[in-house]
C-alpha cells in the first residue's frame, strides 16, 4: 500500500501507468470491448465502473498538452443514441484535470484498428454502451 494513491487501481494498472511515456495512449473500456481480440494488453478492472477508473487514472496521469487531442470516442452506430450518458461524465472528468481538452471521434471499426497501437487496454466493467475512452499521456512535472 501506498499513500495518494486511490485504492481501486491494482498495482498492475500503477505499474502500466508508470511504464507508459510522453504520448502514449491507454484505452479505458467497456466490459463488451473486444480487448483481448484488439491488443496484446490487457488489464482487467472487473467491477470498477469506467468513469471511476478514468477519474483514478487521472489523479496520477497528466494528459498531453501538446496533442490536437487528449481523448478519442467511438462514434455512435447509427441507431444507437446520440450521445451516450456516460460520455458526459468522461468529459466532466477530463474538465476537472484539464480545461478546454479536446476530445474526437472516430468511426467505430476504426476506432477497433486505433485501440490495436494503443500501449494497452484497461478493461473495467462498465456496463453502458460506447464506454470506450482513449486517452494520451503527458509529461509529469
């Protein structure tokens, strides 16, 4: 156990988060995310609802102020709802950390091909649709 560190991030997601550099992307995902089929990495956060996670993860991890972007979201399939509930507490988080972050969207199956070059994927358990958020890394001062 440490201090300041929020008790919910395993210490394989601590150590992931440490390991990852400047730029480098990690996708927090839904528990329907096909992770294991999109990449070689995989930590699981069974039980923990991605909005937590994201808000753990950020009191540790500084996003990339020298990106076009800090986040990326699949774009609703259509039919599906147009903007998903938890897509607002994604960007309350991230607003809370980092005011004005920019966040886009990209196409569903490329949005699975994007997620492939990520360093890895957290996969929590939330249950929502299109809980899928990648985020960048920034420097830590």
């Amino acid at each position: 156990m440490l201090n300041k560190i929020p008790k919910i991030l395993s210490s394989d997601i601590v150590k992931f988060l440490m390991e990852m550099g400047h730029g480098d992307e990690v996708l927090i995902c839904d528990a329907n995310y096909p992770a294991n089929t999109n990449n070689n990495t995989v930590i699981h956060a069974d039980g923990i609802d991605s909005t937590t996670l994201l808000r753990a993860i950020l009191e540790l991890m500084p996003l990339d102020n020298y990106s076009e972007y800090q986040g990326i979201l699949m774009e609703v399939v259509p039919g599906d709802p147009s903007e998903p509930e938890v897509w607002t507490e994604y960007k309350s988080e991230i607003d809370t950390v980092f005011p004005g972050a920019e966040i886009k969207l990209i196409e569903r199956q490329e949005f699975y091909e994007y997620s492939r070059n990520c360093l890895g994927i957290i996969q929590s358990g939330e249950e929502r649709l299109y809980g899928n958020l990648i985020i960048k890394k920034g420097v830590v001062k």
